[in-house]
C-alpha cells in the first residue's frame, strides 16, 4: 500500500509524503519537490493533450491538502540548479551510517587502482535508488523533474532519460510501435540496434536503400520519395506500415528531410521514428540544421554524450504528438533497462542540460565557427577532400560540427591516413573508413588540436608524395552493396531458428544466421535471416584487411560463417 499524502498549498513548491505500508511499518524519508515536476504527470493522466513547444509553458499543479488544481506555470530553464544533479549532491554530503548497495560504500572500499585514476568522488556519488533521489522507472522527484526540464528545452511532450544508450531508446520505439508480424519501413544502412529491435519485436523489416556516393564509399539517408515509395509498395499488399525509422543526421552528418518524411507519414496515421543519435546538439544555433522534434517526429532517440557533454552511454528519447502510446514506451524502456541505474549517468544528462539551457541559441558559436576555420584550411591543402552538402545533392544539409576527410587522391585509405595521424601525430579521430577519416568538432574543440590536425595533415601530403603509396588508386567500397538484397527469414524468425557453422567459401548462398557488421559505425553488413551474396562477403573481407573491426562475427578471422538451418 502506498498512501501520498499533499501537505504544502504553496504553488512553488510541494512537500510530498510517501509512506510504504511494509511489515514492519517502515516509513521511507521525505522528499521536496518543485510544482514543475508534477506537470509530467498531468500529462500522463492527459496523454491527448498537447503542450506548447516554443512557449515553454506546461500544465502544472498547485496544491492544497484537500484538493490538487491545474494552473499554468512557467518552467524555469535558465540560471536554476539541476534538480537531479542537486539531490545527488545533497544526499552524498549526508554523514549518514550506510548499509546499502554498492559494495564500495561510498568509496570507502573502492578499488586503489581505480580511484589512483578517477579519485573518490565518482564512488561517493555513485548511489543506489534511494527515497530522495526517485525512481527512474517511476519518476515522482528530481528526476522527473529532470525530464520535464529536459522536455521543455529539447521541444518534446515527454523525455524519457536513458542509460543504455540510445540502442535501448531505438529498441523501445520500435517496440512500442510495432507488434510482431507488423511492418516497419526503415534503411538499410540502420544501426544495429534497429536489427536487435526487430528481433525483440518481430516486426518485419521494409527496407529503403539508402542514397550512396560512391567516390566517397558513403551512404547517406533517406529521401521522402523513397519513403512514400516504400509505403506504397506496402499499401499495395493490403497492409499498413506500423512506423518508419529514418536516421538523422547519419554518422557523417547528413540529414534527411525529415519535415517532408513526418507530413507523408503522418497524413496516413503511420508514427515516424528518428535515430537521432548523432544530433542532440541540432538546432541550437542558426547555423545548425532544425532536430527531429522541431520537424514533425513521434519519437526522437539522441546520444545526449556524443556531441552535448554528458557520460558515455547516457541518452535521451523524446517523444511528441498523440500516435504513440506513451504507456508502451514507459513499459518497453523498464524492460529493456537495468534495475539499478546509474546516478551518475542520470545525473551528467540533467547536468549536460542545465549547460545548454543557459546559453541555448550562443552556446554552440564559437565551435561553429572554429570548424568553419577548420574546414577552410583543410580544403587549401593539395590532395585532400572536404565532403559537403554537394556531394548528397538530394538532402538539405550536412552537420556543421562534422568533418569529413577523404585521401583518394593521395592513393591512401582511411585507414592508412588515420594510422599515420595516429601514429606520427597522436590524433585520434571518431571514424576510420575506406576512402576517409570523420572527426566529431564539439563544444570542448580547441584551437591547438586544430592546429596540430591540420599540421599532421600537412605532413601527411608531403610524406605520401615521395612514396610509392601516392601512385596507387584505392579502391572504393562496393557501392551496390545492399542493392541485391534478399530476405529468406525476419530477423526474429532467423535468430531463434538452428543453425550450423560453414566455411566462408561455402556460405554463399546460405541464410546468414548472425548480424556481422564493421565496428564503427554500426552498420550491419549482413543480417541473420538474410542470402549471403559474394558482393556482402568481398566487402567484409576487403574492409577487414585494411583494418577494420568486425563485430558480430563469431569467427573474428571472418574465415567461417554461422547459416540458419534451412
């Protein structure tokens, strides 16, 4: 039995009672909270009803004992405490005798060598779920009020905070909107968590062939022709698409037109998801392209730790309009997330927001401009490719913060180029490719590092024209690579079928029976359930040889496959 009891008749702030009815009479402590926090929970009571987006104003509650009344109040953003950042604060500071989990009590038994490296501090604050730090799976406390706050800034009706990354957020989403048997348009090139979502749900895949340049050996997104095209094809069968999953921007920062994609879409009831992964960090300037929320998205799943600054594997999902059940979201994310969360991850997303909100339209200029900089002179050096919006004419824009290098003029790979920057240079990029290298410029981009990546660059060029390197032409990739694709199982349907282990000569043909993809971006190259074709075994092959990560594959050394028995 849970008894909450409303005490304060004050509209700015609400003291909440919640006494647990356990055996043994135990009352858990108290906890303090703002009247913003409640105006989550007036929509979850309201779910059709929609909340202003650019006016940062919600539905909140004030609150007498006797009764609880719905007023307009405006959710403070800027120059206000992170609530969950603060009650982690708060509760670590207690000199309290402490028998809870984790075993490291406070740092009190943290490993030496661990804290010679991080200090104490993480371990001090890494808390278990007590009363005052709220539950993540039903939030009544900071941290509900930390997603509010986060709602309000990112546009969204609902923000949901992740800590298994956005591949749970994308997992969710395509649980929550398709059902087994039901049919989701998506792109080929779609992370592999999209793949592990359909298994989870068993949704059949529609795949759209993403556009591809083929000097860069790039794909980029969707364009809302090949969307409707997909979705007539399914109409065409009698049959409605459950959702479609569109990725945007992509790893290389090319963004769909996702304002067209969500018109079509939504025109005929069907919900549209965005892997949003790599774009958190849209829209906060004039310069950047608009995010997913502010064009129209269902569902919008953002790395908040990719290019905003929060921990490694924290995320965002946000949500908006009325074709998703938000209760489904809920549902799927407390199955697919661990019980015991981290606090320090939950509490660097509601810090990494406090961050933005107090300079949300400047915040990103002088990065902006540094990668102007930065672009400018890399595009000056001889031999060296920048790419652009022009090389994927079919979308609107490219990710500022992005920067795409090719060497296919020096005869040099991405992997060649980036072992001579890393080896010679100590510069470290986010993405190795055949043709490129990709670096993510963020908020903590200095002008020194700059310096020294063009410098190396510099050298590079100079180095590879007086060796035999700069005479050879490197081969792209195989840019029909999903082009052929042929479907003999659903992903969930070949996952869970019996399978047999082959040699790689002997695989062609055969159904693959584990998801093999090179490591990053994510990218599956073949999916269980799909026909092994030599232009998919070439590919792995040729990438793995030049250096590339394989991940998936049971056999690293790509000289065996796993096929579905058939």
């Amino acid at each position: 039995m849970v008894i909450v009891s409303v005490f304060s008749a004050s509209p700015s702030s609400l003291n909440l009672s919640f006494h647990f009815g356990l055996g043994n009479n135990w009352n858990f402590r108290t906890f303090t909270r703002s009247s913003a926090c409640l105006s989550q929970e007036s929509r979850n009571l309201e779910p059709n009803k929609k909340q202003d987006k650019t006016s940062g104003i919600g539905k909140t509650r004030s609150a007498t004992k006797d009764q609880i009344v719905i007023s307009n109040v405006r959710i403070s953003q800027r120059g206000s405490s992170p609530p969950l950042v603060t009650a982690l604060k708060a509760s670590a500071e207690q000199n309290a005798a402490t028998f809870h989990f984790p075993g490291h009590n406070r740092g009190r038994a943290a490993p030496s060598s661990l804290t010679q490296l991080i200090g104490l501090k993480p371990f001090l604050h890494d808390l278990p779920e007590l009363p005052e730090l709220d539950n993540l799976f039903s939030p009544r406390g900071p941290i509900l009020d930390a997603q509010q706050q986060a709602a309000s800034l990112f546009g969204s009706l609902e923000t949901w905070f992740l800590v298994g990354g956005t591949t749970c957020g994308i997992q969710a989403a395509i649980m929550a909107t398709c059902s087994p048997g039901e049919i989701l348009i998506l792109p080929r090139n779609s992370h592999i968590s999209a793949i592990s979502a359909m298994v989870l749900s068993g949704a059949v895949p529609k795949y759209i062939i993403p556009d591809y340049n083929f000097d860069w050996d790039i794909a980029g997104g969707v364009t809302p022709s090949q969307v409707e095209t997909a979705i007539k094809e399914v109409e065409k069968e009698g049959q409605k698409p459950a959702a479609v999953l569109v990725t945007s921007p992509t790893y290389h920062g090319i963004c769909s037109n996702l304002s067209e994609i969500t018109q079509l879409c939504h025109s005929r009831g069907i919900p549209v998801i965005v892997d949003e992964a790599h774009g958190a960090h849209l829209g906060f300037h004039p310069q950047m392209p608009n995010s997913a929320m502010h064009q129209g998205a269902d569902l919008a799943v953002q790395s908040t730790h990719k290019v905003l600054c929060s921990l490694t594997q924290s995320s965002m999902l946000h949500m908006s309009g009325s074709l998703v059940d938000r209760e489904k979201i809920s549902r799927c994310l407390q199955t697919l997330q661990s019980t015991s969360p981290s606090y320090l991850l939950l509490a660097s997303l509601d810090a990494a927001r406090a961050q933005i909100s107090e300079n949300p339209e400047t915040i990103f200029g002088k990065a902006l401009q540094l990668a102007i900089e930065t672009k400018s002179m890399i595009r000056k050096i001889s031999g060296i490719s920048v790419l652009d919006a022009q090389s994927f004419p079919n979308f609107p824009a490219i990710d500022p913060l992005r920067l795409t290098i090719g060497f296919q003029r020096l005869g040099l790979s991405g992997y060649e180029a980036d072992e001579i920057l890393y080896e010679d240079h100590e510069i470290i990029c986010e993405l190795v490719e055949t043709q490129s290298i990709t670096f993510a410029m963020n908020l903590g981009t200095c002008r020194e590092h700059v310096q020294r990546l063009v410098s190396g660059i510099k050298h590079l060029v100079a180095a590879s024209a007086s060796t035999p390197a700069a005479k050879r032409k490197v081969e792209g990739g195989n840019s029909a690579l999903f082009a052929d694709i042929e479907t003999s199982l659903i992903p969930r349907d070949a996952f869970f079928s019996g399978k047999r282990r082959v040699s790689i000569e002997k695989s062609l043909g055969e159904v693959c029976g584990e998801l093999i993809c090179p490591y990053p971006p994510g990218i599956p190259v073949m999916v269980p359930g799909e026909t092994i074709t030599k232009k998919a075994l070439d590919y792995l092959l040729d990438v793995r040889s030049k250096g590339a990560v394989i991940s998936g594959a049971s056999d690293p050394h790509l000289s065996s496959i796993v096929v579905c028995n058939m």
